[in-house]
C-alpha cells in the first residue's frame, strides 16, 4: 500500500497549488479569500468543511476527513496570513516564488495532495485527518497608532480555533524548517521603553538606553538556560521626535522584542527589562525610562518521546536516507503556533520544507521568497509515512 500511495504524487498538482495559493493576497486581517480556496479544495476531496468566525473576514478552515475509527486523530495546521510583498508569482526552474509561499502557503498543497494520494490509493484509514487553516499567526500586535484587525496576529486564529473546540491526539505544523524536526519554541514578549530626556540630546540618550538593553542579552542567556533553546533580546524599532520640527517631543519608544523560555513568568522577564533600565538611569542622571507590554505569548517543549516526534523521525529516515537534523537553539526562536495548540494538551512539532526568511540557502541570489517542487515534493512523501 506505501508504494501504491507515493505513486499518486504528481509534482505538477503541487505547483498548481503553490501558484493558485501565492497569488492570493492574505496579509494579516484578510485572510477569508485564501480560507475559500482552501475550503473549495477540501470539499473536492470530500473532507467534512466547517468556517470559525474570528472576527469579520478572518474565518478559520478547518477540513476533517474521518478514519473508520479506533485510531489516533493528526491534525496538519498551517496559518493563512502572510507579511505582504509586492513580488509575482513565478516558477524559475525547480523553484516557485511567490507572496508568503514559504512562510507558509507551501505547507497547504503538502496537505491537500498527501490527502489525494492516501483517497486514489485507497489507503484505509483508521484515524481521523484534520487540515486547519488559520488566521492572524504572524507575530504583529497593535501598538500606540497601530490598530485593527491587520495588527492582530501572534497566534489568534490558532488559540480560536483550540478555544471553540478543535482538538487532535497530535499535530504537525508545516512551517519552513529545511526538513529539520521542531520539538518546541521560545516564547515571546514585546515591550515599548519610553525613554525621556533633555530635548538637545534626547535621541542620543535613548541610544544609550537601547545599547545598555542590548548588552543585557548576555546577562539574560545566563541566567535562563535550556538545553537546547536560546533566549534572545533585540532592539526591533525605534520612534521619536518629530521630523517636522526636531529637537521638540523629548521622548523616545524603543520596541523591545525578548525571546523566552518556555513556563517563564511573563512579570519575571518584564521585571529583568525594568532592572537593565534603572541601571541605566542611575548612570545617567537625565534619563527616565517606563516600560510597557503590548505582546506576551508563551512557549513549550515536547519529548522526543512523543509517538508524532517517533513516527517523523522513522519517515524522515525512510524518505531521505539519513536521520532527521534538529535545529540550532537560536532557530527555537522563531515562534509558531505550535505553543498554542500545544497548551491544549496536543504534541505539536514544526517540519517543513523551504528556507525563505527563516532559513537563509546561501546558493539564492533573489531577495524574494520560494519553496521547490522536489523539497515540497519530499515534504509530501514524508507526511504520507506519517
């Protein structure tokens, strides 16, 4: 029966989904265009289709094609809003570029055709199969004159989607990770430091705020360990002054963005980044900073023991030839909503083919993001040993 599945594969269904999916746009907040297509494509299949409102034009997709029963439910989850770009959809020899392909639209045609091949090969299946397209999971928040629904992501759809219902014994998130196995990531918390100062200087002394934050890190990365995930503090953004008339406004918001580990309490790490900042006030005199939060999501871990961490690892071997690479610490970084489905008491991991804006393939020339047909093609066979 495995044989006769991976023969259904068809690498020109693959790139017809990938090119029907890029051309859509579905920035953070639009999102309802693309969970139509998905919806279209689920019922052609014959899955059981149902729509979660999240808010108005942000539905959820969530497609379920029913085993026989007396096996385990595997959820496939992959969130539909992308950071725009204004680049074409193009296929240049074995690569396809296109608008939040890689992060994530390619992981939907991975789902779409596995669940194809598994239907024309006739496989049984005792387990349920879910496909969840969700909205708002790029890391945005709404902030100072930064409002509406196109600043709302950071896992909502996701943690809708687990409120109202939606569960799984297991799940796969198909997110770019060079075919590298994702037990688990950090948790993130965004900060706006407002730093007040004389009006001569005041953008020099927010400088030495956001250089004394930075310096922070290293004590930060002592003080927190894991065995395999890397906590990080950078300095995202900067506002201040008032370019029609400088020298006036003698305040400055530096955007703070702290990488942390998992079950950390979020008042521990908001009082760490108060402490690094009184530091800096008792060196320099004319110098007041506050600290706010406008995003706090927590991370998880799973075992290596999980039957959904097992499993990918016997596929991944099987498919591939060679055992599965796990990623760097620093590559925990990168959130998903992993952590929101895994609150819910479901193992989550995070696999998928592409590199993109996450994992950088040092032979690409072109600034623009794109999948392949053969790693999405590999992605497919991988989910299909599943």
């Amino acid at each position: 029966m495995k044989e006769k599945v991976l023969e259904q594969l068809s690498r020109d269904r693959l790139i017809e989904l990938a090119k029907g999916l890029a051309g859509i746009v579905s920035i953070t907040g639009e999102e309802k265009p693309v969970a139509e297509y998905l919806g279209s494509e689920f019922e052609r299949l014959g899955m059981e289709v149902k729509y979660q409102d999240v808010e108005e034009e942000r539905p959820n997709v969530i497609a379920t094609l029913k085993g026989s029963g007396g096996g385990p439910a595997l959820m496939f989850c992959a969130h539909m809003d992308h950071f725009d770009t204004p680049h074409p959809t193009e296929v240049v020899g074995d690569r396809i570029y296109g608008r939040g392909l890689v992060n994530m639209k390619c992981a939907f045609p991975c789902y779409i055709v596995a669940v194809e091949m598994l239907k024309k090969a006739g496989a049984p299946l005792k387990g349920d199969i879910i496909i969840s397209g969700v909205v708002g999971e790029i890391e945005k928040a709404p902030v100072s004159r930064f409002s509406g629904k196109q600043y709302r992501g950071a896992g909502v759809g996701a943690r809708y989607m687990m409120d109202h219902g939606v569960t799984a014994d297991m799940c796969i998130i198909g997110e770019p990770t060079g075919l590298q196995l994702q037990i688990g990531n950090c948790g993130l918390m965004w900060a706006q430091v407002t730093v007040e100062g004389r009006a001569e200087n005041f953008v020099l002394q927010a400088g030495k705020v956001a250089q004394a934050i930075q310096d922070w890190e290293k004590e930060y990365q002592q003080k927190f360990k894991h065995p395999f995930m890397l906590p990080t503090v950078q300095i995202g953004a900067i506002e201040g002054g008032n370019p029609f008339k400088p020298g006036t406004q003698p305040a400055t918001n530096l955007y703070v963005i702290v990488k942390t580990l998992p079950g950390t309490p979020t008042m521990t790490i908001r009082r760490e980044l108060e402490a690094a900042c009184a530091k800096i006030e008792e060196r320099e005199k004319d110098i007041k900073t506050k600290v706010e939060l406008y995003l706090s999501t927590d991370g998880y871990e799973i075992s290596k023991e999980e039957l959904v961490v097992k499993v990918m690892e016997r596929a991944h071997q099987e498919v591939l030839g060679r055992p599965v690479d796990y990623p760097v610490p620093k590559r925990y970084g990168i959130t998903s909503d992993g952590a929101r489905i895994a609150a819910y008491g479901v193992p989550t991991i995070t696999y998928g083919p592409g590199f993109g804006t996450h994992l950088v393939d040092p032979t690409e020339p072109r600034v623009k993001e794109w999948d392949n047909p053969s790693g999405i093609r590999r992605g497919v066979g991988i989910q299909n040993m599943m």
